[in-house]
C-alpha cells in the first residue's frame, strides 16, 4: 500500500528565515498523526507544504504516491479558525456546499443535485442540520469549526488535513471535534497540527515534533528527551488529570536535566 | 432640476454617469471591503494621475492615460505582493506617491499654461462627455459581465483564498482580476468624483450595506442603493448649490455612513442592556 504522505528532504524559506530543514516524513494510509511544537516551529508550515499552499524550496511530497496535482481531490483541507473572516455574509450550508467546488474557473458554476446531497448527508453526519440557514457570524466556535470539518469532508477526501482544529472551542466542542476525528479515523487518513501537545497526544496514533527539523516521529508517548530537543528548555509534562499520561517514567533522577 | 435632465445633454450624461458609478461601485466596493483592499484601490487611484499627465504631455485624452496607469499599477502591486517580501503597505504607499510625482513632472514639462485638473482630482460629475460616457459604460459592462460570469468562483475566492486554492482554483488569477476589476472601476469613477475622493465611494456603499444585509446578494444590491443615492443626492446638491459634484457626493456618502453607525452603535446599546435586564429579572 502506497503512504498517504511521503515527504522527502523537505526545506521550505519564507525569505531569509528557515521554516522547515530537511524534513523526511511518511505517514500510512489510515494513520492518525498529530503533528505539534513550539510556535513557528513550521507546523502549519508542513500542512501548507504538503497542500501547496506555500512554495517549497526543496525535497519532493508525494501524496498517495502521486503529484499533488494528480491526486488532489484526495485531499480535505480545515484551515485554521482565525485565517477566515467570520464576518463574511454566507450561511452554513453555503459553506459546506462549497466543499463540492470543481477545480478552476467555471462559467456560470452550478452545484448538482449530488452536491447538495452530498452536503445534506455532511450536515447530518456531524449533527449540523438544524444550523443549516444560520449565517457563519452566528456560530459558536464549536458550530464554526465543525462546519469547517464538514466542508472538507463533503468531497470525500481519504486523507483529511486539520490546523488547529480545536484552538477557540469550549471543552465541550472539544470534546465532540475529537470523537467526530476517531470515527472519520476508521476510514480515512487524519494529519492534524495542534500545539495542545497533551490532549492530543491521548488521541492521535502516531505523533510527530517540528522544530525546524522533525525532531521525533513515533508512537504517541513522549519522554522528556524528546520535548527537550523540541522546545530546547525542560518542560514540566504534568498530566493534568487527562484520561492518559503522556510520560514514560523518568528515566533520570529528580530535577536532573540530562 | 428634473427639467434640467431633460433639456440638457450634460445633465442626462450626468445620470447616467451616476448610475453606471454606483453600480460598478456598488459590486466591486463589496468585494473589496470584503478583502481588505480598500487602500491597495487607493493607491491604484492615486497612480493612476501619473496617467492624466502624461495625457496633458503628449496630448492624448488623460482619461486614456489614467486606464492604462491604473491597470499598469494594478498588476505591478499585486505582483510584488505575490513575489512576497515587501510589506503591502509600503508597496501600495510607493506606487501612490510614484504615482502624483510622475503626474506633476509630466504636467510641468508640458510647454504653455498648465491645465486645469482639478476636474479629474475631485471630478466634476457635470462635465462628462459623450465619449466619456462611452468609455464607461463599456468598462461597466465589461466589469459587470466578468463578476457575472464567474461569481461563485468570485464568492468561494472571498470567503476563502486558501480553501479556493486547495480545492484547485486558480487564486492567483481571481486576485490578478480582481485587481484589474478595481483599475477599471476607479477609472469610471474618475470623471465623477475624481482620483482623490474615489476611495470614499468604494467604501462607503459598501460599508453602509455591509450593516444592513445578512447575504452577499443582498449586500451588493443595497450597496449599488445606496451609491445611487449618494451620487444622484450629490449631484442635485452640486446643481443647486454650485459646488463640486465630488465633494458634494463623498459629504453626502459620509453623513449617511456616520448615520448608520450611530445606529448600529444604538441598536447594539440596546441589545445588551436588554440582555442585561433579562439577566438581572432572572436572578430576582
């Protein structure tokens, strides 16, 4: 089975400033990974890569074996919450049907009867239905961000790119946009970006830290080695009654800093 | 002053450049308030008087030289924008400036008196000719077929850029359009309310709707209304009061904007002292 995701020797610049140094990074066909590190550590830099959003300076991303021009309707796409202007006059079932789009520019674009169909189903799926006529500036973070979820996934995508999908929701939207993610999980590929490195951490399958470089990529737990490298300073990894521990035991002594 | 329409050419050209303004006004100004392109429109306006000068230089009509200014500096910002590295700001307050200074020096190397031009810095809504006229309706058309043709790709752009692009549509192209979108219509704004005062009928419309309407429809329809409204009130202010046609109509489009903030101000006052008893009977 080819991976979803295979990224070789991945540099991207943004002028003089280096976002991402040779990154080699391949994700499988249903995997569930959650990439996270410090703040302009390229996080989003690596999703935007890997959907051509930013150009790259170096190395080659294949997705499912192919160019991203070949196979990009494979892809679903939730951009990050504050990158949309809530203000903008559209209701939620505009929103979501424009998931259905066709790629260039098309004369007097119609949607099918299949693409609001499609869109029905979505809405139903994540439980949006009764919100379809609100406009977006009405939504709750949660409502806002699901939609988000539901737009991408009204194309069908096998492998769903996430940015920050839970930055500005309650614990209860939270809550739901994981348990939303587990069950998308059992059929299709999840890249998600989060810097809340301990709640996902009890979510994703496999776990990867950028800082610049991809300093790990592996199972979900981490050890202070790791978040050392990562955030070049101990941090204090304390799970804070989350239903599961993110550290290994300490492998050296109280307050040793190896 | 109806009389004055129907006897008088100048006048019925008028109208008509006044409806045509308010309808390209009303759509693009939407769009580009939307997209927070309100200065980048500024600084092609501004550019654009480099254009009339250069008109005044080899004497050809000015009007000519501000379209292919404007479309000129158009492409040249958003290309240095996409090529990155510069602020928009500054590239935006460069074309500007560049813009003016080019004007003058062409205007002062002309031989003889210089022009008048005040018409085309604060426009004289009065004094739009048939071949004028001409030249607008056909920029209208052909900014009003180009929205029409394309408008969800238009609406997916705004809503979204990234997602647009991602889903595979050439968002380059949709901002390089745009652009030239804008040009088009600050110069059919040219001749009615001038390049210095262009901005305030872009935005202003547009603003005002923006309050009052919930769809994108909606919006553009009510900001074409309300263009309407501020260029023919400012034109009948212009006929009786003999004042400049442009500045009689951004005075009027600002009062009516102050208006509907306050407004809004008021209304969302009263919403949350509402709220606020509401909270206050329930905890009694």
């Amino acid at each position: 089975m080819v991976p979803a995701v295979e990224v070789r020797d991945l540099s991207v610049f943004y002028g003089r400033n280096v976002a991402l140094k040779s990154v080699n990074l391949t994700v499988q066909q249903g995997e569930y990974l959650g990439i996270i590190g410090p703040n302009g550590g390229g996080k989003s830099t690596l999703l935007k890569a890997i959907l051509g959003l930013v150009p790259t300076s170096r190395g080659s991303i294949r997705i499912f074996g192919g160019s991203l021009q070949e196979n990009r309707t494979l892809l679903g796409f939730v951009p990050q919450f504050s990158a949309i202007e809530r203000r903008f006059p559209i209701s939620l079932y505009e929103v979501i049907l424009s998931g259905r789009m066709k790629a260039g520019l098309q004369v007097f674009a119609r949607y099918t009867f299949e693409d609001h169909e499609r869109t029905k189903e979505a809405m139903e799926q994540i439980g949006l239905s009764h919100l379809s006529q609100r406009q977006v500036s009405e939504l709750s973070g949660g409502e806002f961000q699901r939609m988000l979820i539901a737009r991408a996934l009204v194309s069908q995508p096998k492998l769903l790119l996430l940015d920050e999908p839970t930055a500005s929701v309650d614990a209860t939207a939270r809550k739901q946009i994981y348990e939303l993610l587990a069950k998308l999980n059992e059929k299709i590929t999840i890249i998600l970006v989060s810097h809340d490195m301990l709640a996902i951490s009890s979510q994703v399958s496999s776990l990867a830290c950028l800082n610049s470089k991809l300093v790990y990529h592996g199972g979900p737990e981490l050890n202070d080695r790791t978040v050392d490298s990562l955030y070049g300073c101990p941090v204090d990894l304390i799970a804070h009654g989350l239903p599961h521990r993110v550290l290994r035991d300490h492998t050296h002594g109280p307050g040793g800093i190896v | 002053m109806i009389q004055a329409i129907f006897e008088y050419q100048f006048m019925q050209n008028a109208v008509i450049a006044g409806i045509l303004a308010s309808i390209v006004c009303g759509i693009i100004g939407v769009m580009i308030v939307e997209k927070k392109l309100v200065m980048m429109s500024g600084g092609i306006a501004h550019t654009a008087y480099g254009g009339v000068g250069l008109g005044y230089l080899f004497n050809f009509p000015p009007i000519l030289g501000a379209f292919f200014f404007a479309v000129a500096a158009a492409f040249g910002i958003g290309f240095i924008k996409r090529k990155g590295g510069t602020r928009s700001d500054v590239i935006i307050s460069m074309f500007w400036s560049l813009g003016m200074a080019l004007g003058i020096l062409f205007i002062a190397l002309r031989p003889g008196y210089p022009p008048d031009l005040s018409s085309y810095l604060f426009g004289n809504i009065l004094s739009v000719t048939q071949a004028d006229l001409w030249l607008m309706v056909f920029l209208a058309l052909f900014v009003i077929a180009i929205v029409a043709i394309l408008y969800q790709d238009w609406k997916n752009y705004l809503f979204d850029e990234e997602f647009a692009y991602v889903m595979g549509k050439p968002t380059g192209w949709l901002e390089y359009m745009l652009l030239l979108l804008v040009a088009l219509t600050v110069v059919v704004l040219i001749r009615v309310v001038g390049i210095i005062l262009v901005i305030s009928l872009l935005a202003a419309p547009a603003a005002i709707a923006e309050m009052i309407s919930r769809t994108f429809e909606k919006r553009i329809l009510m900001a074409v209304l309300f263009g309407l409204l501020t260029t023919l009130g400012g034109l009948t202010l212009s006929y009786y009061f003999n004042i400049a046609s442009g500045a009689s109509i951004v005075m009027l489009s600002a009062v009516i904007y102050l208006l509907f903030t306050i407004r809004e101000q008021v209304h969302q006052h009263r919403l949350k002292s509402e709220m606020l008893m509401q909270d206050n009977e329930q905890k009694e």
